[in-house]
C-alpha cells in the first residue's frame, strides 16, 4: 500500500503526505471511497483518478524487482528513515548501507555540469577533506561539480549518498556506472522513484 501510495497520478510525492494526514495510514488511502477522497483539500482531479485505480499489480512488480536488485525500501514511518528531510517522499529506494543521517554531519556538495576545471578540482579538494573530517558527503551523480565531489570524498575514504532522479537501477548518465557501484559499495544510492524510471527534467528540481 506504501508503493500504490507513491506512484499514484503525476507528481504523487507532493500530495502523498496529505493523504496520509488525512487518512492516518497507506491503507486508509487506498480503501477509502470516491467520496472520501473529496474531502481532502486541494487534490487536483488527476490524483483523484488515480487513487481510484486499486489495482496493485504495479506496487507487485516494484516489490519483485527490489528484491531481484537488492534495493531496500524505506517508508517516512521506517526507524532508519532519514527524518532531517524537510519535504520527506513517503517512500525511499536504497541500494548500499545508508549512514546515520540524522546524527552525523552530512554536507551537500552540488554544482554546475559543465564546470570549469577549477570548478572540479575545488569540489573534489573540498569533498575529500569534508571526507577525512567525518561527515557525509551527500551529491547528486551528473558529470562536473556532483561526480567530482563523489569521487573527492571516495578518495579521502568517506561516505557517500547519492541521489538520483532516476530509478536506481537506471545508471545516469551512462558514463559513471563505475562511480554509481563505488557509491553503492561505499555509501549509498538514494532515490524516491522506483526501479526503471528514466531520468526525466522534472525529477532533478524535486530531487
């Protein structure tokens, strides 16, 4: 039901949270009637269609490829669940072992693809010695600034979380598949959508 919950009509994170306040529990949502369904403020008439469609064959098929990726699933009620997350998706996709997020030190490092070479030495100096402080550097996986600072961070022999706009299965962009398994062994792939989503523009700003 966390699954049916997340994937439900087009940009479902945005509204899963209020159904969930609503409804109390995935479930509430999904046996609740049309008509409940109009007592929640603000749902735009696609979602609505959406949650009218009950069948679970697509939450089935998401669990079955988890288990054959070995990609953990994490729902916002989970104790491992990272509860600094202000806009929190009700439901996380985790390949790797993710840290400690709410009691370490996690940095974000981000910035431009097509950085200047300075750009890339900066991020990747910067992130190795955030590394060999301790904390968790946290970054996306484009080329430039997001892969540099990765890679800075593997090298000073820290943790890493990468998040992804994609499903994590889906390796963007093709050419850092190595650096998507040194995260992976090393840290974590993160991503709130599920196994096979193509890398779309209107991901990366929700991300």
């Amino acid at each position: 039901h966390w699954l049916w919950l997340s994937t439900r009509g087009p940009a479902p994170g945005m509204y899963a949270a209020r159904l969930l306040e609503h409804f109390g529990t995935p479930e509430g949502a999904y046996f609740a009637s049309e008509a409940a369904y109009d007592q929640v403020p603000d749902l735009p008439s696609k979602v609505r269609r959406a949650l009218l469609d009950k069948d679970l064959t697509g939450a089935d098929r998401i669990l079955a490829q988890c288990d054959a990726l070995d990609i953990r699933i994490l729902t916002c009620q989970d104790a491992a669940y990272p509860q600094r997350l202000d806009t929190a998706p009700c439901v996380l996709y985790v390949r790797g072992k993710l840290p400690q997020i709410d009691q370490e030190a996690a940095v974000a490092v981000v910035g431009a693809r097509k950085a200047s070479p300075y750009g890339v030495m900066a991020a990747g100096r910067m992130a190795l010695d955030l590394a060999r402080h301790g904390a968790v550097v946290v970054s996306g996986s484009a080329y430039g600034i997001d892969g540099a600072a990765l890679r800075g961070a593997l090298q000073g022999g820290g943790r890493v979380v990468s998040v992804l706009g994609n499903g994590i299965d889906v390796v963007y962009p093709p050419g850092h598949r190595d650096l998507y398994e040194d995260v992976a062994a090393h840290g974590a792939l993160v991503s709130e959508y599920p196994p096979g989503t193509p890398p779309n523009g209107a991901h990366f700003p929700v991300r």
